[in-house]
C-alpha cells in the first residue's frame, strides 16, 4: 500500500475496505457486548488492538486502520458524546460562537492517550507488509456533528451559521484545524504509517463554500502535519465532492485521494492527473448484495484503474448487514487479479 500511495502502479492493487471492523461481524459483536458502550470499545487499547485485527485475520487485508471514531474530537474538546442504540452519534449541539466557551483543549491529548496507545502496539501486532493507517474526520465534517449534534439530513443548523456569520464559524473550523493537526501527527508518531481525513460530508456544500470549508482547512491540516512529517502520505476522502473532486486534489495537497461511489471510474482515470494515486469505489450495498454483479463491478474498477497508482476500497463503509463471505469473496478477486474471477 505504501508503493502505491508513493505512486507505483502495482499489478495487483492494495486493498483496506473503510469499516472493516464493525457489525458485519460476528466477533466485533461479540467483543462489542463485552465492552459495554461502544466509546469504551475505542478507549480501550486491548479491545480495539484486537477490534483491528479481527477483520486482518479473516480476509489478510493490506492495511489495518486504527479502531476509533472521528467523534472522540469532539469528545476530548469536552462536547458530551454518546452512541446510542439504533441512532447512531448523539452530542450536545453547539450552535453559536458563544457556545464555543463549552470547548476546552486542555485534556485533549489526556482524552486520547489510549488511541496513541492503541497505534503503538498495533506497529507490532501487525504483519511487517500490512500498512497502518490513522485517520480523523476532516473540520467540515466534524463541524456538521458538532452543530447538528448528531447525524443530519439537511445540516441546515450547520449551513446557516456558516453563512450566516463566517467568522464565528471560522473560529470552529480554526480550533479543529489546530487540534487535528496535531491529532494526526501524535498518531504519526505512535506509528501511524499514512493517515485519511475523513471528509463524509463534504458533498453537501455548493463550490464556494467547499473552497472555504472543505479545501482550505484541509489544506491547512496537510501542511501542518507536512511540516512535521513530511514523508507520511495523506488520504482525503472528500464523500460526494463530484466535480468539485478536481479542485480539491488540485489545491489541498493531499498525495491520495478516496473516491466515493458515485464518481465513475472512467471519469477519473481521465480527469484527475494520472501519477495521483486513488482509492475506491465500490458500492458498499454490492459488496452487501454479492454474487456476479459483485464480482463484474470489481473487475471494472480493477480495469478502469490497472495503470495507475491505485486502492482497491469501497466507496463508503461496510454496511452492517454484509454477508461476512461476500468480503471472503472480494478478497479472493482481489488477489487473483489481473487473472479474472
Ligand atoms: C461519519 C463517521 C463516523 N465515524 C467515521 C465516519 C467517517 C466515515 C463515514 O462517513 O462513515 C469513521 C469511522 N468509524 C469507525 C471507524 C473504524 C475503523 C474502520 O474499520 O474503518 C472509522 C474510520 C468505527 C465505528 N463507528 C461507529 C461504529 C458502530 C458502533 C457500534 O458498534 O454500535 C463503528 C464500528 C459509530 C458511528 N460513528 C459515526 C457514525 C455516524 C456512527 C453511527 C453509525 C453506525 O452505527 O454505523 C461517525
């Protein structure tokens, strides 16, 4: 994974899949029970070192993304974080540059001392050839959990503040360009060997407030940890950017980027500049489905991207209700490639 994201085009591409721990197994379950809330499960290293190999010792993925969530962010800021049963993240909304008082960096790196933790002995838990990976959300994103307090269908709360009053806003944006910043190099120097920004809800936003909100702190972010740690390869994953996917790899210096199912392979191979590594895209509800439209889509992203530095990913996270064969099944594909399944 580490050739491909210098820019090697490599006869069979690396794959990871984005949540390839999770629900879908029947081990994570398990472990899950055992460890009460799910924020226990993330800030405690034993269970999420082994939460992170579960999916390795199934299906020999060639990177291990850390076990975590975007939202201890927020939660080491201070914001009140639970997950709750069937409704996913819910926080205590933060609507207004006043309300920015409640936020405090003071416990921050305390807060995330088990993640560090976790990377730490992850460097040697894992195989020497597998990658690992660290992440966090990007500013935007994080931002849209912060003001709504939770997932969204409109992000209408975050939307108005923004352009409502672009200088409060920017003091959110500026305290999480600055926090994760260092967030993604303390992960660097626990032995992260790469890093993706999760940007999930960037599609939302029209051109002129992508620039601002979704290129511009994450340009930022990248030349923070650039400074730092400058051989370390940085992934944006800019979910439903669409068109606006070319000005973001043009100007935020990020060296890979994830693309998102909707953006056609085709497409991408011919517009975004051919020494770029990608990665992507599969349609996690194929992987869900199965069978042969999920061996013929594979073989086509395979194909789309065969002489360029490329990934091999979905375009979204492993849905919960996938068959744990279907991932079986992909793996296999996958490391037969370039003969066909
Ligand atoms: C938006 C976002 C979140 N978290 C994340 C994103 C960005 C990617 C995306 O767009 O999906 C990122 C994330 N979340 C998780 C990881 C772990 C690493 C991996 O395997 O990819 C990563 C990289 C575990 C998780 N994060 C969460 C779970 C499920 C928690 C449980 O076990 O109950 C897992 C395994 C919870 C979570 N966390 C979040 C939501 C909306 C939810 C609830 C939805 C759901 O329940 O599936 C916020």
């Amino acid at each position: 994974m580490l050739a491909a994201l210098a820019g090697e085009a490599r006869a069979r591409p690396p794959f990871w899949l984005m949540r390839q721990a999770g629900r879908y197994l029947p081990e994570y379950r398990e472990l899950r029970a055992k460890a009460g809330s799910f924020l226990d499960l993330c800030y405690n290293p034993d269970f999420a070192v082994e939460v992170t190999l579960q999916p390795l010792r199934r299906y020999g993925m060639d990177a291990a993304i850390l076990f975590s969530d975007i939202l201890v962010v927020p939660h080491a800021l201070g914001q009140p974080l639970a997950y709750l049963e069937g409704e996913g993240p819910k926080l205590d909304p933060i609507r207004n540059v006043a309300e920015l008082s409640r936020l405090s960096k003071d416990r921050f790196h305390q807060t995330l001392a088990p993640v560090y933790e976790t990377l730490r002995r992850l460097t040697t838990a894992i195989p020497d050839q597998t990658t690992l990976i660290g992440f966090a959300g990007a500013p935007w994103t994080i931002a849209c959990y912060m003001v709504e307090g939770g997932g969204s269908k409109e992000y209408a709360h975050v939307k108005r503040w923004a352009y409502g009053d672009p200088e409060g806003f920017a003091r959110l944006i500026d305290l999480l360009v600055e926090v994760t910043a260092d967030y993604l190099c303390a992960q660097i120097e626990a032995g992260a060997e790469t890093v993706q920004l999760f940007d999930s809800w960037a599609g939302v936003l029209p051109i002129g407030p992508f620039r601002r909100w979704v290129i511009e702190p994450t340009r930022r972010i990248v030349a923070l940890v650039k400074a730092r740690h400058p051989n370390t390869p940085i992934i944006g994953f800019p979910r439903g950017a669409g068109h606006a996917y070319e000005d973001y790899v043009a100007d935020s210096g990020v060296d890979a980027v994830g693309l998102d199912t909707t953006v056609s392979p085709l497409w991408a191979a011919r517009n975004l500049q051919t020494r770029l590594p990608v990665q992507g895209n599969l349609d996690p509800i194929m992987l869900a489905a199965g069978g042969k439209a999920l061996a013929a889509a594979t073989d086509e992203i395979l194909e789309a991207f065969a002489n360029r530095p490329f990934i091999f990913n979905l375009g979204h996270g492993v849905i919960q209700t996938t068959p744990p064969e279907h991932v079986a099944d992909l793996a296999r594909q996958l490391r037969r490639w370039p003969e066909r399944g």
